[in-house]
C-alpha cells in the first residue's frame, strides 16, 4: 500500500481521527504484520493530521533547526532528489493540502517533526505484537513444494503461491509465524514455548504436532487439518475481515489427529469435523510405517518423497552401492534423514528450498 492507499482507505482514517476499539486492535496488529509498509503510512498519518489542521504550524526556526540536523547527521544525502508522495489525482482537498504535506517530508524533516509532536507507530505496534526479531518472509512460486526450515528445527512444507513470514530466531515464550496460501508444518515440540501460526482470521497453537493449513489468500474458508498431536484452533479477530468483525467471535476447538476445523467467512463460523477420505488422501503420509533391511538408498529416498509429497533430489549412481538397515519410526522428516545420514555416511541439506542428499559412495 502507498501513503495515498492507506489515506484513501476510511478504516485507516477512523483510526488516525477516532480510534474506535476495532481499528485501534487492527491497524497494530496489521502494520506489525507488514513492517514494509510502515513507512507509507507515518507518512499517511502525518498528512491527514496536517489536512485536518491538528498539527500545529512549523515556524521558520523549527525549519532551520531540523535542516541543520538532518545536513550534518547525513551530509551525503543532502543532494538526494525529493520524490512527489503521491501522484493520484482526483481528490481535490487533499491535493490542495499536498503542499503542506510535502513540505513536512522533504528532506526528511517531516519524521523529525512528526516525531517531536508524538510517538511514532512503531513505538504503539510493538506494544501490540509478540514479535521481537527480524520477520524472513518466504514465498513459493514454483509447482514443486518448498521446505522451510525454521530456527526452532521445525519443518515448513509450502505449496505452490504460499508464503510464510517468521523470526530470525525465536525469542520470548512463543514461536509466532504467519502464513498465506497452504503449507503442511512439522513442529518440533517445546512444551515451554507454544508454537502459533497466523493465518488469516484463523490462530493454530501447538506444542509440538504436525498439520496442514490452507488459507488462501484470495479469501474464502479456512481450514486445518491435524495429522499427528493436539492443536487448538482460534479465531483471530484483529485479522477478521470487515464483513465478519462485528460478528460473535466463535469459541475455540481442539483437534486431535483426523480431525479439521474450517471457518467461514461467509458466516464467521468455526467449524470442527472428522477429515473424510479424500482429504486424509491429500496429507502426508507422515505416520506411514517404515521398516527397511538391506535396501538400497534410493528406495529409501524415493519412498520417503512420497509419503511426504516432495522432491529429494540425490546422485543414484553415487548412492547405488549404500544400504539402509533400520526402522524410521519418528514421523518427522528431519528426524528420519537423521538417522540415515548417520546411518550410511551421507549428508543432507536445504538448497534453495529443496532437499538435497549426498554421499561419497558406500561399500
């Protein structure tokens, strides 16, 4: 979103102006999600205060002030060319006032003023948000699926068009991350540290599971899916979206492997069923048995591609000559590319998304 979205968007302007309850919840938690665009909107709220006429006037002192400030604590960019805010044309007040605006933000002296007459909104966002490190956002744009592999050791399987936004590292007493579009998670398990995953109006919180949840980002319903563990599912209303917001929040469900809960935003209901046939058959076979004696490595491979869904890309010349002898009962895939690792002499890694396994040869 530009600077001129967001003064176009009327929830944007209520909160700047009124600050009822429901803005005041949605527009933190919003901006804490797009770091990105914080920016575009202090820029954003500073123009409409400044239309509006609730910002006092800057004297010619201030002006001089800030500019000397500016030039010496950044001598380099005093030659950087001052870029028009907004180009759109049409709202006939605003461009009247752009004027204003523009004299504020030129040369950076409208940060300097805006934060000299109130705390920004990053200061408030923080207060409002669990999240205390660095956001890694992930996107997948390939057919095949892409894995992602968090700070924590746990496991994201995104499908085509999804992305997932995490930490750096995980820090305070929860693992927040936040997905659009449909990824499978393998959660390592840390009773001391919940793990949470937002997406959309929908908040998943485990322990240590693993599950599928497919929220797409063109709207439409929700739905998790448990695979193996306990999950609870909530309904996030500061992500709601603006048609089911003033609606009775739902109460949260508890779901236990082969079952799902799907919410609607179509009635803002959660709903909790068994996961009938032909969805168990689009999960991973995460809990398939595997027990091999003697078998050659690629077989191993292979069969483990399938039951989680993915590519394992590997040399079968150079893996030809090793077998595995052993039973694969951890159903993380990590785990079990552990133990073959271990036992064969091999490697394994993430490339680029995509797992990667390596050996020298075996005798």
């Amino acid at each position: 979103m530009t600077p001129q979205d967001f003064i176009d968007n009327e929830s944007f302007r209520r909160w700047v102006f009124v600050n009822p309850p429901d803005e005041a919840a949605y527009w933190p938690r919003y901006l804490a999600q797009h770091p990105e665009q914080q920016e575009s909107a202090d820029l954003a709220r500073t123009f409409l205060l400044t239309a509006r006429g609730e910002l006092p006037p800057v004297t010619d002192q201030q002006i001089s002030d800030a500019v000397g400030q500016l030039l010496s604590a950044a001598p380099s960019q005093r030659q950087t060319p001052v870029r028009p805010l907004w180009s759109r044309s049409g709202w006939q007040p605003l461009r009247v006032a752009a004027s204003v605006a523009l004299l504020l933000t030129a040369g950076g002296l409208g940060w300097w003023y805006w934060q000299q007459q109130t705390p920004p909104i990053a200061s408030r966002t923080v207060q409002n948000t669990p999240l205390t490190a660095a956001l890694v956002e992930v996107s997948n744009t390939q057919a095949a699926p892409r894995l992602v592999k968090l700070a924590d050791g746990s496991l994201v399987v995104l499908q085509h068009h999804a992305r997932v936004r995490y930490p750096t590292r995980f820090d305070g007493s929860r693992r927040d991350v936040y997905l659009t579009g449909k990824a499978f998670f393998e959660v390592v398990r840390n009773p001391q540290k919940p793990f949470r995953v937002f997406a959309r109006e929908l908040t998943t919180e485990v322990l240590g599971t693993s599950f599928l949840i497919s929220a797409p980002e063109t709207g439409g319903t929700v739905n998790v899916v448990v695979k193996t563990g306990k999950v609870t599912v909530s309904t996030n209303p500061d992500f709601a979206s603006r048609s089911t917001r003033h609606r009775p929040r739902p109460a949260a469900v508890v779901l236990l492997p082969n079952q799902q809960a799907t919410f609607s935003t179509d009635d803002a209901r959660l709903v909790k069923s068994e996961v009938n046939r032909a969805t168990a058959t689009t999960l991973p076979a995460t809990t398939q048995a595997f027990s091999f004696r003697r078998t050659p490595l690629p077989i191993v491979l292979d069969a483990l591609a399938k039951a989680y869904g993915i590519a394992i890309q590997y040399d079968r010349e150079a893996l030809s000559g090793c077998t595995l002898t052993a039973r694969l009962d951890d159903p993380s895939l990590l785990a079990r590319l552990d133990i073959i690792a271990a036992s064969t002499g091999s490697t394994y890694a993430l490339q680029d998304g995509q797992l990667v396994v390596q050996s020298a040869g075996c005798r």
